[in-house]
C-alpha cells in the first residue's frame, strides 16, 4: 500500500531519470545552436530592414512565438515529410528525434531572434560612429565593437532562454522520446506516482541552471570586464 | 567456374520454389501513457498488455514484421492519417463517428467496462443518473468523458464535469470531496488504491460497456483480417487469458 | 491525411469557451510579476543589503524548477494545509474547494516573478554607466536617479523582452490541466474526444493563442516605439 507522496521514490527514480540527461542537453545544444544561428540572421534581417526578408522575418517569428510548441513539433513531423515528397525525397521513416530537433532549433530562433535584435540595439549608436569615424567597415564594427557589447547585454537573457528551452523539451514525450522530463512522466504512467519524478527533474534543472549561471558569471567577470 | 554457377542457380530457384519471401514491415504505434496496457518500461521500450498480445499475434503471422513505436495518444491517431503507423493501440473503445474515420478490428481483445469510484464510504451515487449536480472527474478525450457530455446533451439536469489532470490530483480530489466522482475500469481502481492509500470505493453498476480494439489505416483491410484470425486462435488456446493474468491480474473477457 | 476542415470551427468555438481562464493566468500573473520582479531586480543589482544576497540564491535556484511543478506543488502545499484545518474551521472547509484557478494563479505568478526579475536585472545593466554618474552628479538620490531616469531607459530595453515573457506566460498557462483547470489549448482537446479530430483542434487553439500573441506582440511595439523616442540606438539601418 502506497502513500500519495513518497520521498523515497525520489531517491529510487533519480539514477533512472539522469540516465536521460544526455537526450536533454543533446536536444538543448543544438536547439540552441541552430536557434542562435538561425535567429542572428533573423535579427540583422529585422534591423536592416532588408526588404523580402524582413516581412518573412516578422512573420515567422510572430507565428513560432504565438502558437504552441506542441502544434509547431507537429507541423514539423507530419508536414515536413509532405512538404518535401513534392521533391520525391521521403522522409516519414527519418527518425522522430531529428523532427524534434528541427522543431526545437525553429522555435527558439525566434525567440533568440528578438533577444539578439534587442541587445545590439542597445548599444549606443555612438559606438558604430567612433568605429566609423576610426575607418572601420560596416561588418567589421559589427563584428568587434557592436556584436562582443550587445552579447554582455544579452547574457542574462540567453541564460533564461536556455533554461526555458531546457524545460520546453518536456514535450518531446509526446513523440515518444524519453529526455528526462519525459522519463519522469513515463515513470509516472508505470507507477501512478508523478510528482516524485518530477521533483527528482527539477533537482536536476536547479543544479542545471546554476552551473549555468555562475558559468556565465565567471565569463562575464574575467573576458569580458568593462 | 560454370558448375559453381549453375549450383548457386538452382539454390536460387529452390527459395524461390519454397515461397521465400522477406516479410513486410508493419509499424505499430503504440500509446505511453497507459499503465498496464501501453506503456515505457524500466529500459525504455514500449511494454504492457497491448504490446505483448501484439508480439504473440507477430510471432503467428510470418508474412509480417511488427516494429513497435512508442508515442502520445494524439499522435497514434494523426500517426495512422499521416501513413507513419499501419495499426496502433492504446485500448481504444469503438464508437460510430471513430469508426467513421478509422478501420477498428473486428475481434476486441481486452475487457473495457468502466465503473464509477467514489470515496471509501459513499453511498450516495450508484448510477449516472445520481451524478446530476455533483462533479465527475473525467479525462479529456477520452470515451467516458464523451459518454458524460452526451448525457448532459440528453437531459435538462446536468452533470458537473470536471477535466483531471495527474493521478495523484484526482485522488487527492476525490478522497478530499474536492470532486464527488470518477470513472475508472476496475483494475485500474485496484492499482490507484494500491498506490496511493485505499481511499476508493467502486460502484458496481456499470458506467459503459466495451471492449479494447486495435485500430488499421483504412486501406489495411488485409493487415486487419490477419490479425483478427490470429486473435481468434489465441483467444482458443487460451494464450491470450495467459497474458491477460500476467499484465492485469484478470482474464481478458473479465472485468 | 483525412482532414476536415469543418471540424475546427466547433472546436474554434469551444477553445474560445475557456479563453477568459488563459488571459486572467497570463495577464495578472505578469502583473504581479512586473510589480514584484523590478525591485527583486534592483535589489540584486545594486546589491542593497542581504537581501540582495538571499535573493541571489534564490533567484538561479527558482529559476530551474518548471511551471508544471509550480502548479503541482501549489496545488498541495495550499491544499493539504486546509484539509487538515477544515476538520476544526468552517472556513477552511469552504477554502479547501476552491476553484483551482486560484491556485494556478499564485504558481504562475511566482515564475513570473522570477522570469521577469531576471529581465529586468539585463535590461538595468544595459543603461549605461554614465546615466548613473551623471545624475549622481547632478545631486539626484539613489531612488530619484531610479525613478525619474534609469527605470524609464531600462523600460525600453526591457520591452522586447518582456514581450517574450508574457507570452511564455500566455503558452505556458495551458500546464495547468495537470490540476484540472480548463484552458483554450484543453477546451479545444474537448471538442475532439468525441470523434478523434485532434489535429482540427490543435490547429483551432494554435488560430486562439496566435492573435492573443500577435496581438500582444503589436502593443509592445508600440510601447517600444513611443518609448524609444529620442534614445540613440546603434546597429545600422
């Protein structure tokens, strides 16, 4: 017979739950990764105004951040594999983690799309006139002056986004993959008792986001000192 | 050079004479969010009742090769619309407009009768129509909570219904007269009491009848036919009663 | 695919059903966010008093633990107490069956404050340096300077992002079927239980949450706009 909450059970899940942690940092990294790179080009297209790209831009953006991941993921594993068997290619047997991986690299570039658009915007628009004023080219102010200040300013805020993309990979249980969150609901179903697994996630997100944080103090602090 | 040859060739024909063939792959969706019929195990590979009658029909049908997957119920549905999935399980009941959609299995393979619970003690509710003014705590898109909206469409008096979220809420729900009702099958009442602390009770009148189906592509009629007649056999020789007792401690035509 | 496109209106309309539940946990949730993160953010900043260095443990700390074990824990940590009293109080007894909306709101108000907090705690730093010198030099006190001349210049840079939270909010509120409250995304599931039309349904919320966000998304760009009036701003164009 059973208690409704047991804290033994948290000690008995957490080997089982961590063992997934690499399917979570896997699925974080390159949501990240590619979020980061897809959502640079995003940010200049909106900053520069950039004719077709801007509206596509905006578009994209308001539809991944308004609507659910959950419908994102499934208009990327069941539309992706129709939209491209018009080019005769199938992929309906691809594996399902890689769907997952596309859908969560779309959706946090759009997120970080305005993260990075709002961090370069704060640097002072004296910083590009003494960068101009010295000789410098456009893509090389970017690149040494404005991109190294607006990435201080955005750290706090890339720090939250990562969290926030590490707990959003709950949902990737619906496709059947087991990350931790997944794990814990899985244990969940098995034996009826949910919330211990997810007291033993949240330990690991806690520790995960503190790692994070004094990693992101410590670069802070000693390379990019004002 | 040439005798070797001539050697090989004749092996060739003789497999092909014998009827040799590789046997299709079926894919199996199966559902991970109910404990014991469709679920993850320790090692995380789909498991449970649904998953084992469906391994002992593979084992009797050669032509075909199961490769089981395991996903959310919504996805097993969309899974079989996008032509991810030929069958998919999860204890699925029949109703007319599901049937509309999609092909169900003829041979049903699992008892799916649903009770009332109550809070140990209660006398108060025996049939659905005592649950007129009072909360019934049902999941949402599941057969019990349309049957419950169906009902309230029926009648002047209505029934409270209340959408549950985790195991553990609704019988802190129920136990606590947060909410008067729920429904569950009998063995899933026997494994809620068993988890969390005795604290149920279970109405004898029945909620609603059905049995457990499996449900085919449209176009799998075929695939659907072979798989009943293998149901059929197990059902005769009392395999599937075997499996039933292992995964959930009662035969499958029994509550 | 088989789908019917006749099939989301129905469940259009029951999402909208349960669309006031979604909008009061996001908007008052980000209310008391707002009212509470921005001194939690000042205080870490400046670094007050311990405060400041409670708040520092405990900020990253929070910030780890997801929306759904908010909810959860909530749910019994508000609950289980009243349970026990109800035996000796009338009130704790009506107390204890409260509408779960409640409940949702006070876990969705603490991540917000946490969320926003460290919002404002990026967008404080970057005002830069000379705001704070020149109006110390001007004889502005501490708070004054806050006041009158950093909060309103951090308010534009927070803006974009505090754009993103409330809609985390907005998308996030739909967790809280985990203790069963009814929002837009599980109304529209509703519709679907019946004859298995999940992907209609799904697409029927996505249509709801899109307007609220994009909705959203045009007010704080006008704010940002009106705001940014007269802030120099660097990056091109």
């Amino acid at each position: 017979m059973g208690k409704l909450f047991d804290p033994a059970l948290i000690i008995e899940y957490a080997p089982l739950i961590l063992s997934r942690l690499p399917v979570t940092l896997l699925i974080v990294f390159w949501a990240i990764v590619g979020g980061s790179v897809l959502g640079t080009l995003l940010a200049l297209a909106r900053i520069h105004k950039v004719p077709f790209l801007n509206g596509a831009a905006v578009f994209f953006i308001s539809f991944v951040r308004g609507t659910p991941i959950l419908i994102q993921m499934f208009i990327v594993y069941y539309g992706l594999p129709l939209l491209l068997m018009y080019f005769g290619i199938n992929i309906t047997r691809w594996a399902k983690l890689n769907f997952v991986l596309v859908s969560y690299a779309l959706n946090n570039a759009a997120f970080l799309a305005e993260i990075i658009r709002s961090a370069i915007l704060s640097v002072p628009a004296s910083q590009s006139e003494a960068a101009w004023s010295v000789g410098l080219s456009a893509s090389q102010t970017f690149r040494r002056i404005i991109l190294p200040q607006a990435f201080r300013t955005a750290f706090p805020a890339f720090g939250a986004r990562v969290i926030n993309a590490m707990q959003d990979t709950a949902l990737a249980f619906t496709l059947g993959i087991l990350d931790i969150l997944g794990q814990a609901q899985a244990i969940g179903i098995r034996t009826y008792h949910t919330l211990e697994g997810y007291v033993v996630t949240a330990i690991i997100f806690i520790v995960a986001s503190l790692l994070m944080e004094h990693t992101f103090a410590f670069i802070e602090r000693r390379r990019l000192a004002r | 050079m040439k005798r070797s040859f001539v050697i090989g060739l004749l092996i060739a024909l003789a497999f092909v004479g014998t009827g040799y063939a590789a046997p299709r792959e079926i894919f199996v969706g199966i559902g991970n969010a109910f404990e014991p019929y469709a679920f993850i195990d320790e090692k995380g590979e789909p498991a449970g009742y649904d998953v084992a009658v469906l391994k002992e029909v593979d084992a009797r049908l050669p032509q075909y090769e199961f490769k089981f997957d395991s996903v959310e119920f919504t996805n097993l549905l969309l899974g079989v619309d996008a032509g991810k999935y030929d069958v998919v399980s999860q204890q699925f009941e029949r109703n007319p407009q599901r049937a509309e959609k999609y092909l169900f299995a003829e041979e049903g393979f699992a008892n799916y009768d649903k009770h009332i619970v109550v809070k140990k003690g209660r006398a108060d509710i025996k049939t659905i129509d005592d649950l007129v003014g009072k909360t019934l705590s049902v999941t949402n898109g599941s057969a019990s909570a349309s049957i419950a909206q169906e009902y309230n469409e029926k009648h002047d008096k209505k029934i409270a219904i209340n959408f549950d979220g985790a195991n553990q809420v609704v019988y802190d729900n129920i136990v606590n007269d947060r909410i008067d009702a729920g429904v569950m099958t009998r063995r899933v009442w026997k494994r809620t009491n068993d988890a969390f602390g005795n604290g149920l009770d279970i109405v004898e009148g029945l909620y609603s009848k059905s049995d457990a189906y499996f449900i085919y592509a449209k176009k799998e009629t075929q695939l659907r036919d072979d798989i009943d007649a293998a149901l059929k056999e197990i059902k005769k020789d009392g395999t599937l009663t075997k499996l039933s007792l292992q995964y959930t401690n009662a035969d499958w035509n029994v509550e | 695919m088989t789908f019917d496109a006749s099939y989301i209106w129905p469940s259009l309309i029951a999402a909208l059903q349960c669309l006031h539940v979604t909008l009061i946990l996001s908007f008052v949730s980000f209310c008391v966010g707002l009212l509470l993160g921005t001194p939690v953010a000042v205080s870490r900043k400046f670094h007050a008093t311990w405060t400041s260095y409670a708040l520092g443990v405990l900020i990253p700390i929070l910030k780890g633990v997801p929306l759904v074990l908010y909810v959860l824990m909530f749910n019994f940590a508000i609950l289980k107490p009243l349970d026990a009293l109800s035996e000796y109080y009338a009130w704790a007894d009506g107390l204890r069956r409260m509408d779960k909306i409640y409940i949702g709101l006070v876990a969705m108000s603490v991540s917000a404050t946490v969320m926003i907090s460290e919002t404002m705690r990026s967008a404080l730093s970057s005002v830069s340096e000379g705001q704070y010198e020149a109006c110390f030099s001007v004889g502005l006190t501490k708070w004054q300077a806050l006041r009158r001349v950093v909060l309103p210049q951090a308010m534009v840079f927070a803006a974009p992002v505090l754009c993103n939270n409330i809609i985390s909010l907005i998308k996030g509120s739909s967790i809280v079927f985990v203790v069963g409250i009814m929002d837009v995304l599980n109304s529209a599931k509703t519709s679907a239980q019946i004859n298995y039309r999940f992907l209609e349904a799904y697409i029927a919320s996505a249509l709801v949450y899109w307007v609220i966000c994009a909705t959203v998304g045009r007010i704080g760009w006008f704010l940002e706009k009106r705001q940014a009036r007269g802030v120099a701003k660097a990056g091109g164009a």
